[in-house]
C-alpha cells in the first residue's frame, strides 16, 4: 500500500511517500528502483492506488508543455490540458475507466498528487483536479493519520512517522521531492 503526503507553501511544494509496496495477497515489497514519486516533463506525479495507472501516469505519460502563460492560471492547466491528455494515454495504454475493480479503503481505484509550477493538485480516479485552501494533501492507506498529522502542526517527516506508526502499510525510508514556484 502506500502513504504520499504533500504541502503547498508559499515558496515551494513538497511531496513525501513511503516505500512499501503490497501486492493482492499481502506480501509486502521494497526495493528503490520502485519509487513513488517521478518527475515528467515540469510535472513531478505521486501515486497511490491500482499499480497499472500509477506506472502509466508516472513511466509512460508526456505531460503537455508547461508554458509561461500556463503559470499564470497553474489550475486551469492542469483542467484544460493536463487532465484530457492523461486520460487519453491510460486508455491508449489499456486503462479502462468503465471496467469494475476493487477500490482501495478509501474508495478509490488510485490518486495522484501532482505538482506543477510548484502547485499541489489532488487528482482522485476520474481525473478531477482539487486543491486544498490549506496547502495540506495525503493519500493512500495511511494518508488519513498523515493528514491528521500534519493538521496537530507535525512537518512532512513527523506526519509520514505518524503515518508509519499507525499503518502497517507504511514504511521507510522515505522519497522526498520538492518544485520551487
């Protein structure tokens, strides 16, 4: 399973994930060429979820080009450009939208957070784009005790922690990856 926490400040975002990985049948893995948060493009994507969009979003997708004019309004990029070109690569990719599968605790199927022009995005399993006034995100099995975390005023680390203390999916050591605005 996974924990992904990420924190939009004024200066820079921050995105933090665990390292365990578990399969189906429960076995756990690890191993660093297994990472959970990538760079593509100006987009660094964190995945939580099925594993197939995971690897499509954060292996196989080009993002659009992040222009100068797309800094201006970093949202709607990601609504007008971002969103419609990711879901044309997972189901090009096999992914499909309509096909039943189990969801996850939290309902899901996956989530990304995604980070743009050192912005923080929410993107839940039907390629919605939110945003937190607060600047505080967390997904996957123990995103919930992270988020809870960062709320009593622990930092990323001492979320992930917490996180990690709680969930049995959760586990170091941990990727941390930052984007400047």
């Amino acid at each position: 399973m996974t924990t992904i926490i990420g924190v939009e400040y004024k200066d820079k975002s921050v995105i933090v994930a665990d390292s365990r990985i578990t399969d189906d049948s429960g076995k756990s893995y690890s191993h660093p060429l297994m990472r959970k948060i990538s760079l593509r493009g100006a987009l660094l994507i964190a995945g939580a979820g099925e594993v197939s969009p995971c690897d499509i979003a954060q292996n196989i997708w080009t993002p659009p080009v992040f222009s100068a004019k797309d800094k201006k309004d970093v949202y709607r990029y990601m609504i007008v450009k971002a969103m419609p070109s990711l879901r044309k690569c997972l189901i090009e990719n096999g992914y499909n939208f309509d096909e039943p599968h189990d969801k996850n605790k939290d309902g899901l199927r996956f989530q990304f957070l995604i980070a743009v022009g050192g912005e923080l995005f929410d993107v839940d399993q039907d390629l919605a784009v939110m945003k937190n006034e607060e600047g505080f995100y967390a997904i996957g099995s123990g995103g919930s005790y992270a988020l809870g975390a960062l709320y009593a005023g622990s930092d990323v680390i001492g979320a992930m922690e917490v996180a990690a203390r709680i969930s049995v999916y959760t586990a170091p050591p941990y990727q941390i990856e930052e984007q400047l605005k």
